[in-house]
C-alpha cells in the first residue's frame, strides 16, 4: 500500500439554502483530503441543470478544487445538451462525467432514448470530446447495468465509452469486492485499458442504501445486512456511523491490498465519513486532532 491513493468526491447539488450550507461544508472538508477532483451530479432531464452549475461555480470560486460535472442525455435534444455543455465550458469547466441517465419516472424504469437526442454514455462522450480539450469520466457497472442483456453488452458499451475518448470510468457502488475483481478482468480481456475506479459508498443510511442498492442492481451481502441489524441511522446516528466507516474502512483496504490505488468516493454531501473513512485507511495523514475522535454521526441527512 506505498503508492499514493488519487481520490475524487461525488456530490449533489443543494435544493434550498440550508441544503447549500451543507454542500459546501461538505466540500470545504473534503478539500482537506486534496482530492484529484470533485463532482456534481446532474439530475434527469435537466431537472437540476442550473443548481449544478450553482454548486460548480460556487466550488470554483471558494476553493482551489478541479470539478467535474455530471451530464445526462435523458429528454433532452442533442441541441440542448450540447448548450449545457457549451455553457459549463464557458464558466471554465474542463472535467466531465458523461452518463445516459435514468428517466425522469426514476431508477427502474424502461429507458427510451430521445429521438433528436444522445442514446447513451457513449454517444455524448463522443459529443463532450469533439468540443475541445478536457478530461471525460464515464460509467462502469461491476454487477452489469440492469439494462445490459449480458456481459457481452455491457462490457461492450464501456469499452465505446474509451474508444470515444473516455479518461476512466468511475463505477457504480458495491460492497462485495470481487465483484469489482472479476468485472476489471472482463473489462481488461475486453482491451478496455482506461483506469476503472471503484465507486465506495460509506452507508450513511443503510434502509436508504439498500432500497436504492435494489433498484439499480447492487447487491447487499447477507453479512452487510446482518452487521445493520437493530441498527437505525435515524434513531442511533453514532452506532450507525461508526459501522458505515468500518465496513468502508475493510473495503478500501481490501481495494487497496489488490493494487486499486484510484478510489472514487459518494459523499451523499456529507464530509465526516469520507473523511473518517480516509484517514483510518491510511489515504491520508491522520491529523492529530481527528485520530482520537469516532464519527458522531450528527451530520446526518
Ligand atoms: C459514477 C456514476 C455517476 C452517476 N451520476 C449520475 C448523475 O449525475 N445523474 C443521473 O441522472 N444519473 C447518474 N448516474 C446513474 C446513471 O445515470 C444510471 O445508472 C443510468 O441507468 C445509466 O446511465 P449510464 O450512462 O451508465 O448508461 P449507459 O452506459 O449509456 O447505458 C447503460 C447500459 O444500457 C445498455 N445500453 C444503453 N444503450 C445501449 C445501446 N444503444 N445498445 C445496447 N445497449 C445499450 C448497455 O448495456 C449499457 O451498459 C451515475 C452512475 C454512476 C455509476
């Protein structure tokens, strides 16, 4: 575990003010872990494209951060996303997370591609490459995309993602780690060669996490389920805290004993695991003040 971990940061964008306050909290604590870079999400069809570019200009302007931002295709005509595109370049944005999206109706339901629209994450990559210089990320799906027919598929539709000219592929959250293992295996016999970071979720709501986990194909092990047994977020935030930055903890070292030295991180606009979870792994330099102190789970959402 010599190597140095290159680490980025997944949020979303604030609803209201109080949520803002949150945000960036958030963000200013996780620059304390000098991440690579940052990332906003971007909701359905547009739905949050101005609070996005809010959180990203506000990112830009109070800290030194590289920030991403997500981009989807879903009911929107290819004029539209190339707009948004255009607009985040003129702010100065030169990071990208292209991604198909999920339709409005939410996860799980049938996906139909606009008709003047990008079908997939690979199409608007290609899109955001044509529009100059950057760095793209893209999707990647260790327990196969719900929507993929097969291995063959989906494999196949991250290895257009790099031929489009996909940087990495930052993945979907899981907790069975050789799952990941066997999915960069098909991924590299598929001559995907791009780095392929393991997305870790510290579970800061395990209810939440493992009905969202149902919906878009990760699976929760039966040992996972059993450790949250009795163990409500709500009603017991420190007990609930302390177990999420454990588990995570074991997962990020057992990344790291394979060699995975990129680590891509969802915050749920929360610094305190993440930050937990990085310094008991060893990603970064345990300050002495936050040595000694266990996660009191009061930042909860
Ligand atoms: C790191 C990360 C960040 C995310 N950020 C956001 C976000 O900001 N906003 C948001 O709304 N959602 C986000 N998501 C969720 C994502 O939008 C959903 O998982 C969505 O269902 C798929 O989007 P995608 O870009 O991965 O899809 P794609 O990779 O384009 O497609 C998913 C699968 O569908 C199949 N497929 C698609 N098109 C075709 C085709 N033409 N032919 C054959 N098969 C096809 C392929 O098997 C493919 O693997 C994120 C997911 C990840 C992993």
């Amino acid at each position: 575990m010599g190597t140095k971990a290159r680490l980025s940061f997944e949020f979303f964008p604030a609803k209201n003010e109080a949520t803002e306050v949150k945000l960036m909290q958030a963000v200013h604590g996780v620059a304390a872990l000098s991440p690579d870079f940052v990332s906003v999400t971007y909701g359905a069809g547009g739905t949050t494209r101005d609070r996005t570019a809010d959180a990203v200009r506000r990112i830009m302007a109070e800290t030194s951060l590289a920030v991403a931002t997500h981009m989807t295709c879903v009911d929107a005509s290819r004029a539209e996303v190339d707009g948004v595109v255009a607009q985040f370049r003129t702010m100065g944005v030169r990071r990208f997370v292209a991604l198909r999206g999920d339709p409005v109706a939410g996860v799980g339901s049938a996906y139909v591609a606009p008709r003047d629209g990008y079908a997939n994450g690979a199409d608007l990559c290609a899109a955001i490459a044509a529009t100059g210089d950057g760095d793209i990320s893209v999707s990647a799906y260790p327990e196969k995309h719900p929507e993929s027919p097969d291995w063959d598929a989906d494999i196949a539709m991250l290895k257009r993602k790099q031929d489009h000219g996909a940087a990495r592929a930052l993945t979907q959250f899981f907790f069975d780690c050789d799952f990941f293992e066997r999915y960069v295996e098909r991924a590299r016999a598929a001559g995907v060669v791009i780095p392929i970071v393991p997305g870790v979720l510290p579970i800061h709501n395990f209810r939440q996490v493992a009905s969202f986990a149902k919906r878009c194909g990760t699976s929760i092990p039966g040992w996972l389920g059993g450790r949250f047994d009795g163990v409500d977020a709500d009603t017991d935030p420190a007990v609930h805290a302390s177990l999420a930055v454990e588990i995570a903890v074991r997962q990020v070292e057992l990344l790291r004993q394979r060699g995975h030295d990129e680590l891509h991180f969802y915050t749920m606009n929360r610094a305190d695991l993440v930050t937990a979870v990085c310094r008991q792994a060893g990603l970064v330099a345990a300050s002495p003040s936050a040595r000694h102190q266990p996660v009191t789970g009061a930042e909860a959402a």
